[in-house]
C-alpha cells in the first residue's frame, strides 16, 4: 500500500508535537482478546532541532505512519528515532524504518535492544538509555524511565518536560480505532470501557508492575499535561484520571459483584446457573449470568476486573470440562485476577468430574470458596437448585464481610 500526505494527515498534539500513526479499523484478535472496536498504533513526531520519531507502527502500517509523518516533514530529515516498546505491534516496522531514513540513532532500553536483535537483528543499531537520562534534542529534550513489565520486559517511557508530555508506550492505552485522536472527544462510557477491557486482559497480571509505573508518574504528576500512549486516544484534558483509573484496577480493590459464568449441553447447568443467580441476589450482592456460548473470554475477563465474585459451571463431557469453558477459564486464570470469593458447580451423567475439576482450578486461583462444588446427575433435582441457591447466597454474603 502508498499512501498520500495529502490525504493521511499528522494530528498536532502540541507545540511540535504530533501524532503520526496509523488506524487499524479492522483488526479483532490480540493474542486472545477480542478487540471489538479495532484499534490505533500511534507513533508521535517530536519537531526538536533532532527531529525524533517515537516508536513504530504494526507490520503493514508503514506506508500509513510515513504518509502522516510526510504531511510535516520529509521523513528523511529524521535524526533520532526512540523504541519504547518492542513487541511488534510497536517495531514491526522499525526495521524498514532505520533502512529507509538512516537516522543518526535508535534509543532503546537494554531489554529493548536484546529484544529487537532477536526479532529483526537490529541490536547493532541500537543505543541503549537507562533510567532517568536525558537526551538533549535542541530546543527539547526527553527523558527515559524504565516501566519493566508493564508491558514486557524492554518497556520503557520517555518524558518531554519542555510540553509535559509522557510518552507511555502500553501504558494507560486501550485498543479503540477512532476519527478522534484525543479522549476528551470520544464517548464518554466507551473510553471507560475500553481502557478497563484493555487493563483486564492485557495489565491485570502484572499490575505489581503497574503499581510500580503508576508511582513514577505519580511523582511527576504536577508535570504532566499529556499523556501519548501506544494505543488509542490522547489524555490531554484530564490525564490523571487514567492514572487513577489504573491505580484502582492495579489495587484490585472489587465490589458486591458476581460473574456466574456457565456452559451448558441440554440445559441442565443452565439452570443450576439461574438457581444460583437468584441465590447472589438474595445474598444481596449483584450478579452478571454469562453464557460461555454467547460471550468472549475477553469480556468475562472485562466483567471480572471490578466483580467480587466469580461463580463458574459447566457440564461434564467426556470426563472433562466443557471445552468453551476450559478455554476461559485457562484464560481467566492467566490473567492472575486476586480477591475473588467463588464456586463451582455443574451437571453430568455418569461420571460427574466437570465440577470437581472447576473447583480445584478456583482453588488454584486462591479463590475463597465458601460452599460448593454443587453436581446434579442429569437434571437438577429441587435439592440441587437449592444447594446452587445456597452456593450463590453463601458467595454474596461472603462478600459483605
Ligand atoms: Fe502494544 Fe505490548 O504492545
């Protein structure tokens, strides 16, 4: 694909500053995580005396960044180019680009420059900044802080203190393709969203990391008036409120919510789901019935970040677990979720193992199980739709204490 300056502009973010990415309208797969509005690879064009290219763009986004650069300046003129991240929807392009515009410099983190040698063999170009240098640029400067983890092991931000301008690669991002390049424009529930579905199923494991990144900016907050992430909208009305959107989702601090998340073969467990939602609300907790049949892993994974509670049920097949809900509950467990109050629960016919096998991965997740597992052998029995009636009291009522 070319595209054309006049046509793929560059979105002025300050005083020579602008943001020179690329849309992706389509893309709904992130490693697992369905990303149901697409979303935006952004790279930024710092106009210094050494114009400066922070971070790339996807594979295949070239043309697209270029073009957007090209409304501004000639993209040969590039003296430094800055990778804060390395994971390829950031440097897919990196490589091409250090050919084609020969800059002076590429500035990664140590972890970064290890990183891009092993996907592209670029380490050779890389010069590696540490915690807390300053480069000057001529007229601007950055400086580097190191946020390990949050998202890989190479990420890193850099801080314009001339515009008070972080620059948070992953960091306080979201995966939302929008006309809108700043947040203040986007609606409003949608931003809330998206940044608290791009935190359950990307951050939430490493939110010790992210406790740790949100002090940083925490202790320049006086200095910062805008925030560039990585992916989606620009924070430069109110920045601090996805950091502390952040640091609430990092504390894992969770309310009387429940996720009762099932999967069902002839409606059996279905029930039981009901019996135990109407036990949730009798408890005097809130609950959310989720199909595993109707939603995506991701949004259970969305669901959970502000629940207590986390109630799950599948039929047996085969002496296993219904494959829909081994798929999300792998997954949930994955993202480490901490605090939870829970059960199992679920039908079979001969051999019943579904339920038991749901309730030791809950134990595995340090969920707090106060009853349960609940089994029914082929339909529920009216004792069997009070015991869920009674699982999903016991969880609500364990989340008021
Ligand atoms: Fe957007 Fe960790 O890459």
């Amino acid at each position: 694909m070319s595209c054309n300056s006049e046509v793929f502009s560059a979105v002025k973010v300050a005083d020579k500053i602008y943001w020179v990415g690329a849309v992706d309208w389509s893309v709904r797969e992130f490693h697992g995580y369905e990303t149901t509005r697409g979303t935006t690879y952004n790279a930024y064009l710092i106009l210094a005396d050494k114009i400066t290219l922070v971070d790339t763009v996807k594979s295949g986004f070239r043309d697209e960044m270029f073009a957007r650069i090209a409304s501004v300046i000639d993209p040969q003129k590039i003296d430094v180019i800055i990778s804060n991240h390395a994971e390829p929807d950031h440097s897919g392009e990196l490589a091409a680009t250090i050919h084609c515009i020969q800059p002076d410099v590429t500035y990664a983190s140590a972890a970064g420059q290890k990183t891009l040698d092993l996907y592209y063999g670029i380490g050779d170009k890389i010069t590696v900044v540490k915690e807390g240098q300053v480069v000057d640029l001529g007229g601007l400067s950055v400086v580097f802080a190191d946020t390990k983890m949050c998202h890989w092991p190479d990420s890193m931000v850099s801080y314009c203190p001339e515009r008070k301008i972080l620059f948070s690669q992953d960091g306080f991002g979201m995966h939302l393709a929008s006309a809108e390049r700043f947040a203040d424009e986007v609606d409003q529930g949608v931003l809330r969203y998206e940044a608290a579905k791009y935190y359950a199923n990307i951050l939430l494991p490493l939110s010790g990391f992210v406790q740790k990144t949100v002090q940083k900016v925490t202790d320049l907050k006086l200095d910062i008036d805008i925030i560039c992430p990585d992916h989606g909208p620009i924070w430069r009305k109110d920045p601090m409120q996805i950091i502390q959107w952040y640091s609430q989702w990092a504390d894992q601090k969770r309310n009387r919510k429940v996720v009762v998340l099932y999967d069902t073969m002839w409606k059996s467990t279905e029930k039981m789901a009901k019996a135990v939602v109407e036990g949730v609300i009798a408890g005097g907790a809130k609950p959310t019935l989720m199909s595993a049949q109707a939603v995506h892993r991701s949004d259970v994974a969305t669901r959970l970040l502000e629940s207590g509670g986390f109630i799950i049920g599948a039929s047996t097949l085969n002496n296993e677990i219904l494959p829909r809900m081994a798929d999300m509950i792998t997954y949930v467990k994955g993202l480490r979720p901490k605090g939870l109050v829970g059960g199992a629960f679920g039908s079979y016919g001969w051999s019943g193992e579904s339920p038991t096998k749901l309730n030791a991965i809950l134990e595995e997740m340090g969920v707090s199980i106060p009853a349960g597992p609940v089994k029914a052998k082929y339909a529920p029995s009216d004792e069997a739709l009070q015991e869920c009636f009674s699982l999903g009291k016991a969880v609500a009522e364990k989340l008021n204490e």
